[in-house]
C-alpha cells in the first residue's frame, strides 16, 4: 500500500500504525483520510471506526470479503478486497476525491455554498457561533472552549472541531486552534493574539505555523 501511495502524486503518506491506537493518536493531532485495515491487533478497523463521533474518509482494506456489509453500513467510502491492483486502489481514491472535496488540511465540507458559522451545544443551548467571531478555541477534557468576545465551553474535542473550521484556522498546540488572521506576532514559541493573548506554540507544529508564514 505504501508503495501505491507513493505513486500516485496527490497522496501523501501522514503515518503507518502498527495497530489501531497508533491511529487515534494520529487522528488527534491532524486531519486526515484513512487507509485502514481491517485485521489488526487490540482492536479491528470496524471497531476503531464505531469509537470515532468525527469520522474522516475512509478506504478500508482486508483478505475478507464477509466483513463488506459491515463496513459500508459504517460508510466507508470504499472497501478494497486484498490483494488489489493499483488500477483498483486509484479507484478508492477517486472515490474520496469525488464525494467530498477536500480543503487544505484534510478539511472535508460539501462545495456548494460558504458556512459563515458552526452550530455547538453550550448548557442547554443550541449556540451559532460565526468563524469570523472566533479568535482561538482551547482543549479543554472532552470540553473545548471557544473564544470570541464571549466564552463558550462545548463538549467536544479539539480534533473534532478544528474538522468544523475553514482554513483560516491553524492547530498551532495539542491544546490550541487560531485563526490565523488575528495573529499580531510570533515571539519564539509564542503567537501574539489581540487583547494581550499569548499562546505557546507546540513544538511538533512549529515547522508549520512557520511555513504557513512563510518563514519555514
């Protein structure tokens, strides 16, 4: 599979996981698209997928075939029968280029009209916060809180968040989005927002806020 992924231009290899732990830690620190097996150790790929409330695109691959039903009632966007040939595994792939069009980072919206915000649940409300009010949103637990001029704390997760967000919005922290235009200065390993805010910059994604201001 690697070597498909290789060859095919507008594919990048994020990570290769030894089992399906290794794939939520790499779920939670970026957005991506899934090439997932099915047969792995402590927990299966159709069992990783029910764990998930944000799921990405997904290609699930496996020697099988009784597991297909399964996978698609997960919606899988494709389910590759091993062994594949390279013409099929390109199919899978244009799947996922066809049904959705991806934006940037991984982020996965359908392309019909802008959304100028993103509904959240706060207490026993139904807030609309827009992405233009947003300056940062903080991890928080299982809660995040959103910055605008108010704050709002939502259950849910930074990952499956920042999944919500247009590509103004940058993961600069395991524990920090920004909106990359409210940013008045980078000092060292800090980012400068308005009203005196001060956010660390994690080391893991120095090298792309840098090159996301071009200084990388």
């Amino acid at each position: 599979m690697e070597t498909y992924i290789q060859q095919i231009p507008n594919l990048s290899l994020v990570a290769s996981c030894k089992d399906a732990f290794e794939v939520m830690q790499v779920l939670a620190a970026q957005n991506v698209d899934v090439l997932l097996d099915i047969n792995m150790p402590k927990l299966s790929g159709l069992s990783l997928l029910k764990t998930l409330q944000m799921k990405p695109s997904v290609i699930l691959t496996t020697a099988y075939p009784e597991y297909a039903l399964e996978g698609f009632e997960l919606s899988v966007t494709d389910y590759l029968l091993k062994p594949f040939s390279l013409e099929r595994f390109i199919q899978a792939v244009q799947k996922v280029e066809t049904n959705t069009k991806v934006i940037n980072q991984g982020i996965i919206i359908n392309d019909k009209e802008p959304i100028s915000g993103v509904f959240v649940k706060s207490d026993k409300q139904i807030i609309k916060i827009n992405f233009e009010a947003i300056e940062y949103v903080e991890a928080y637990g299982n809660y995040i809180k959103i910055f605008t001029p108010q704050m709002v704390l939502t259950p849910q997760t930074l990952s499956e968040f920042i999944t919500k967000l247009p590509h103004q919005f940058m993961r600069i922290h395991k524990s920090y989005v920004v909106d990359f235009e409210k940013i008045k200065m980078i000092e060292g390993n800090l980012i400068h927002l308005q009203h005196d805010v001060k956010l660390p910059i994690g080391k893991s994604f120095k090298k792309d806020v840098l090159e996301r201001v071009q200084l990388g």
